[in-house]
C-alpha cells in the first residue's frame, strides 16, 4: 500500500469513528429518554398527592356528618324530654331548654362546618379529577413517544453494529502499526 492509500485509508476509518462516536451519543441519549419523562414521573406524583387529599377529605366530610348526626340525635332527644311533658321540674325545664339551645347553636356551627367540608371535598375530587385526566393523556403521549424512541433505539443500533463491521473490516486492510499509531 501506498503512503496516499493508506492516509485514505486512515481518513476512511476517522470518518467511521467520528459517525459511530456522534451514533453512540445519540443512542445514549434517546436510552436516556425511554427511562422516564420528568414531566410523567411529576404528574404521577401529583396524581398520586391529590388522591391522598381526596381521601383525607372525604374522611374529614364522613367525620363531620357523623359529629351532625350526632348533635341530630341528642338534640332530638333533649327536645323530645322537653315537649314530652315527662319533665315537670320548672328548674329542670329550665336547664332543659337551655341545652336545646346550647345543642342548636352547636347544630348549627356543625353544619356550616359540614358544608365547608363537603365543599373542599367537591374541590379535591375536581382535583383529582383533573389530575387523572393529565396523567391519563401524558402517559398516552408517552406511550406514543416511547414507541417511536424504541424504534430509534433500533435503528441506531442496527446502523451501529453496521458501522462497526465496516470500521473492523476497513482496519484490517491496513497494516496494524499503521492503525495502532492511528
């Protein structure tokens, strides 16, 4: 082989090494891209903090109900003492009436109380909701994305062992010293 032959050569297989570097890169790149979207992993946390909230809410709402059913039922019974006419102790009727009042204000207080829950429940389920909706689409996208990065992935990958076999064949024509210094 000649000085000019094997330059050519050389240059031939720099050319060869330069694609598979630049090949290799992106090949790292798009594996690094099918491990997981940023963007996925943040819904599904977000997701999964609203599904926690939900949960506490309509705990929070049972809790209140059950506190208003409550006050319903010894209110009812206090009233029922009250109007029955089994109490007859003026003092007695007295202190009677004044925890049918203490037990409507607190009736009251729970309701409003019960409302707010059940509102921030209703807000949290929308939440939620709407945090179901975004993962649902993004992991569709994903899902779309994913199969044209696999397909990528192959490709680049065929085209490397490609590359590779010509590089082996190519340095083989050339002597080792040369490719050695190379």
């Amino acid at each position: 082989m000649s000085t000019t032959q094997i330059a050519a050569a050389l240059f031939q297989l720099q050319q060869l090494d330069l694609e598979l570097e630049r090949l290799v890169a992106e090949l790292q790149s798009v594996v690094n891209s099918l491990e997981g979207s940023s963007k996925l992993q943040k819904l599904r946390a977000e997701h999964d903090l609203a599904q926690q909230q939900l949960r506490a809410g309509l705990q929070a709402q049972k809790e209140a109900e059950w506190v208003l059913e409550e006050l319903n039922n010894r209110l009812s019974a206090q009233e029922q003492r009250l109007y029955g006419g089994a109490v007859t102790n003026p003092k007695e009727l007295s202190a009677l009436q004044q925890e049918v009042q203490r037990l409507r204000a607190q009736q009251s207080r729970q309701e409003e109380t019960a409302l707010e829950v059940m509102d921030s429940a209703e807000s949290l389920q929308e939440m939620a909701r709407q945090k179901a909706e975004e993962l649902e689409q993004e992991e569709k996208t994903w899902g779309e994305e994913s199969a044209s990065l696999r397909a990528r992935r192959d490709q680049l990958e065929v085209r490397q062992q490609e590359l590779q076999g010509r590089r082996a064949q190519l340095a083989s024509t050339i002597e080792p010293r040369f490719v050695n210094r190379y």
